[in-house]
C-alpha cells in the first residue's frame, strides 16, 4: 500500500497491549489453539503468535506460499483451532463455502484490519456456532488493536454504519476521542477524526520527525500532557459510547462540486450484490473527479447501474464498474486498493 512508514512499537508498547487484550475476559489455557495467519511484517502476526507462546498454548501457521484463505481454513478445520484473529476479507474469499463450513471448537473468532460488513459476519456466524465473535481496531502506530466490538448473535442487534461493524470502545488503558478540524473534541452523533491515546501509542516514525509530527500531537491533562495519534479514520459515537467507522479520511472527495464518501456507494453495492465491493475516485484528461467501482462477481454491471442510480444522486453513481473475479489482497490480507487504482 505503498512505502513503509517504519512504525516504532517499544517493549512497553506491546507489553501494554498483551496486558490489555488478556484483561478482557478471555479464558486461555495451554490447550488453547492459535490460527496465524499475517505476514510477519504485520504487527497483527505478533499478537497471534506472542500471546499463545506466553500462555503455553499452540500456533498454527499458515505458510506464506500457500493461498492463505483456504490454508487457514484447512487448518481450522483439520485440528480444531479454538482461536482466529482474520481480515474480513479471508472469510469473503470463503462465503461461497459457508453452507459446508462448521468450526464448533472454535471459541473466539476476531475480525481486524479493515471494515467489517455486517452481512458477512452475520452469514459467517452460522459456521461459528460456539465462537465469541469480536471486531477490533487498532492501526499499528497505536500498538495491533485499541478498541474492540463484540457481536450480538441477533443480527437485529449489530451496530453499524452503512452495514459497516462498530468498532465498539477502547480497552485497557487506551482513550479515544472524536475530533473536529482543530483537533477539538466532539459531542456524540458528530463525525470527525478518530485519535486514540495511551500506553500504546508509537514514539512515531523511524527517521521521519516530519511525518511523526503531522499526526502525533499532545494535550494537557491536569498537570501533564498526554500523547494522541490521528488516525485519519472518520467516526462518530452513539448514546452508549461505542465508536462506529464511517470511513476514511481520504475516502471523501469532490465530485461535480459535491463532497461524496465513496463507503456509501460500496454500501448500497453490497447490499444489492451481497459480495465485495470497492469505490475509488481518480481525476480524469478533464481535471475532474470520476468514480470507478470494482465489484467482485458481478455479472450483470447494467442491473447495478440501475440500482445504484435509483439509490443514489447522479453525481455519486459510478461513471465505470469494474467486475474482477477476486480482489487483489496484500501481504496483510487486506483488499490490496493500490493495485485496484492501476487498473483504472
């Protein structure tokens, strides 16, 4: 997803995490059974295979030249893994085998590192019939996940927004706080930017002041000041205080001198197609902003356009839509946009 930032995590950044993510609620003994599924690159890795080893419990590693998602599958179900931390995406990939997919001793089932729909988890849970289902969040300049959603089995129940997951309230030590423009904070119901703080926080970027000191910033607290990072993720809080991701600070751009969040136009694909979908915006030889919309198996591009346009204003319907049999991932797991952008 580009060049590397070089995020500094120290001993006592993840020292903080372990603590916090063990404080819960999780009932781990050594007989407990890890699916590991992140490159090592990925401070996601660390939690899969760190926090096992320090409890006595197994990890079970999917190699890094086999197709990850059906791997992890097999290994899931060829030795009854009780714990799975994925990206939505690896059990997108496995929706069309849902109806013969049933993990029972699997116990605890986390989804992070990108949106979480709220259909797909619902239609996954069916596969999990034993599982506490969780969405956590938590870039890696605030140390592998900071807040943490857990799923109502009643898909009535389930926060979201534009089918999107709530990413639910920080645990442990961590804070959060919706800002506006000037990094003031927030009431409920208003979007903003989402910065978190507390033990996890990064001393930022290696060999790079200028980028550390964009995103980084401090505020007083009483006598002392605390540290924050700005994730440029755009939430807002409901009545109960939990957090709901409304997207990107860069998903917003300007189209015929209207601002558009690209998550709405992928929310109403989604729930028309009930499969993966990407908006990106690029400027056209005009210097104007065109959206193109990538769509994983989609056979009828004109039915969509139809529906979108009876969904959405003109301005936000997609001038392309691009079907693709699968989405390109990164080593993360992650829908790979970067590569989806060279194909515009």
């Amino acid at each position: 997803t580009g060049k590397p930032k070089g995020v500094q995590i120290t001993y006592s950044n993840f020292n903080a995490f372990v603590k916090a993510f063990l404080d819960i609620g999780y009932s781990f003994t050594e007989n407990d059974k890890f699916l590991q599924i992140y490159d090592l690159t990925f401070d996601a890795s660390l939690h899969c295979y760190i926090v096992p080893l320090s409890l006595g419990a197994s990890v079970y590693t999917v190699p890094w030249n086999e197709v990850k998602y059906m791997y992890a599958l097999r290994l899931l179900q060829n030795h009854g893994l009780t714990f799975a931390k994925m990206p939505p995406s690896t059990i997108a990939f496995l929706r069309p085998y849902f109806p013969s997919i049933r993990l029972e001793k699997l116990r605890y089932c986390l989804f992070g590192g990108e949106p979480l729909d709220r259909d797909l988890v619902t239609e996954w849970r069916q596969c999990v019939p034993n599982a506490m289902v969780q969405n956590v969040y938590g870039p890696t300049e605030a140390t592998v996940n900071c807040l943490e959603y857990k799923i109502p089995s009643d898909p009535d129940e389930i926060k979201h927004f534009n089918g999107i997951v709530a990413i639910g309230k920080p645990f442990g030590k961590n804070r959060a706080f919706v800002a506006g423009k000037n990094r003031n904070a927030l009431a409920q119901g208003h979007k903003g930017e989402l910065c978190v703080g507390g033990p996890q926080i990064s001393p930022g970027y290696w060999k790079n002041d200028e980028k550390t000191g964009q995103v980084f910033f401090e505020l007083s607290s009483g006598r002392k000041k605390e540290r924050w990072y700005a994730t440029g993720d755009i939430v807002l809080t409901d009545r109960d205080g939990d957090y709901l991701f409304c997207g990107r600070s860069d998903g917003q751009v300007q189209v015929q001198g209207f601002r558009v969040e690209l998550g709405e136009i992928e929310y109403h694909t989604r729930t028309y197609l009930r499969t993966q979908a990407v908006a990106l915006a690029k400027e056209n030889y005009l210097g104007t902003q065109q959206i193109h919309l990538f769509v994983e198996k989609c056979d009828d591009p004109v039915a969509l356009r139809e529906f979108l346009s009876r969904k959405l204003p003109d301005y936000m319907v997609p001038s392309e839509i691009i079907p693709v049999e699968q989405f390109p991932v990164s080593v993360s797991g992650k829908i790979d946009r970067r590569k989806l952008y060279e194909m515009i």
